[in-house]
C-alpha cells in the first residue's frame, strides 16, 4: 500500500468522470467559482479521494419546486 493510494491521478478521475484531462486539470481547478482541491507533486496533479467526493456533494443542486409548478401551470 503506498501512501497516494488515497488519491487520484487527473487521468484516472478524468476517466472516472468521462471528462477530458485538460477539462478537470484546467477548469475544475481554477475556473469554477467552487474549485476542486488537488495537491501539486512535481509536475503531476492529484486528487484525495474523500475530498474530491466532498467536492462533487457540493455541486449538488436541490430542485426548485415553486419554479417547477410555475412552469406546469403556463400551458394550461
């Protein structure tokens, strides 16, 4: 067992998110208003596992329902 088993290479969590590697390296980490945490080692970007996880909970959108009714109710 080594001690970045608790992480994710940016390949790996691309792949894992069917995203591009340039998309969670460039705009997951310095674009978004909310960026996602990596530690820097050399030349090589990584990702804690339970951080990333907490990250992407965070990204979480709870419905609006009295915009939903709103919309239902136009059409009628």
């Amino acid at each position: 067992m080594s001690i970045l088993d608790e992480y994710y290479e940016e390949s790996e969590l691309a792949a894992l998110l069917k995203k591009s590697k340039r998309t969670v390296g460039d705009r997951y980490t310095k674009l978004l208003r909310n960026p996602l945490p990596f530690l820097k080692l050399g030349n090589r970007k990584l990702f804690h596992k339970e951080t990333t996880r907490a990250w992407l909970r965070s990204l979480e959108r709870k419905a609006n329902p009295g915009r939903a009714a709103g919309r239902r109710g136009r059409g009628q």
